[in-house]
C-alpha cells in the first residue's frame, strides 16, 4: 500500500508541473494571437480597395466629411449617446462609421441638416441586426416613436 502511495507521489514531480505551465501558456498566447489576428485581419479587409477604387475606409472619411457642416450640436449629442454602450476601445471606430453612414443618408436626401431621424436610420443600416435591441430599448426609454424604422430592423 505504502509502495502505491510513493509511486503517485513521484508522478507529480516538479517537470511535470513545469510542462503543464508551459503548455497552458502556450495555448493561452496562441489563442489571444489568434483572436488579434482575426481582428487585425477584418481591419485589412476594409483597406482593401473595392471596384471603384476606393476602400471601405476611404468611403466612410468620404462621407463623414462631405457631412460635417451638416450636423448640428444636438445630432451630435445624440450620436454620442447611441454609442455610448460600445466599449470605451471601439467607441471612436464604431461611432465614426456610424456618423458615416448618418452622413451618407443626409447627403443623399439633400438634408439642410443631420436629424435625429437621419441618425436613427443611420444607426440601424450601420450596426449588426444584433445591436437592433439596444437601439429599440433606448428610443422606448426615450419615448421615441421607432414605427418609421421597423423595416429597417429586419
């Protein structure tokens, strides 16, 4: 019985736990190595340029600053409270290709001026399907009438 005991007790050497560090540290730097490389890889496929030329990048600076005398301080304000649930590391990317958008519906209707509607509409076209739910529990906290966008939410 004794005998069993020593041998269970040399199984566990101080190698053994020394290789089981270094393989779990090994798998935890390639994992993180790969999720930055996924989203370094996402960020290389918008620089890409498209048929016309331009990439996605160039098109949001595009639209971004043919609207910027168009929006006011208010939409401006409201901007930057639909993105504040985005995590503080994106909220600048997500918030300038939101704003993009906004500023591409704004453009395209001839608008004197971004407004809430404009930037309503630009949220829903620039934001996954599944960010749809932030933006209806904020315009129903808001007391925002959201009927004109449910298309657009499908």
């Amino acid at each position: 019985m004794s005998n069993n005991f020593e041998l269970s007790l040399l199984s566990v050497s101080p190698s053994n736990w020394f290789m089981n560090s270094i393989a779990f540290w090994t798998f935890l730097l390639l994992g993180t190595m790969c999720i930055g490389g996924f989203f370094m890889f996402r960020k290389f496929l918008k620089v890409l340029p498209k048929a016309d030329g331009k990439s996605k990048l160039d098109w949001q600076n595009y639209w971004v600053e043919r609207s910027r005398p168009l929006w006011s301080d208010e939409s401006k304000a409201f901007l930057d409270l639909l993105v504040q649930p985005v995590p503080s590391p994106f909220r600048d990317i997500a918030k300038h290709s939101i704003a993009a958008e906004i500023g591409k519906i704004a453009v395209e209707t001839h608008a004197p001026e971004v407004t809430r509607d404009h930037c309503i509409k630009g949220y829903i076209v620039a934001t996954p399907r599944r960010d749809n739910r932030f933006l209806v529990s904020f315009l129903e906290k808001n007391g925002i009438d959201y009927s004109p966008y449910r298309h657009l939410m499908k």
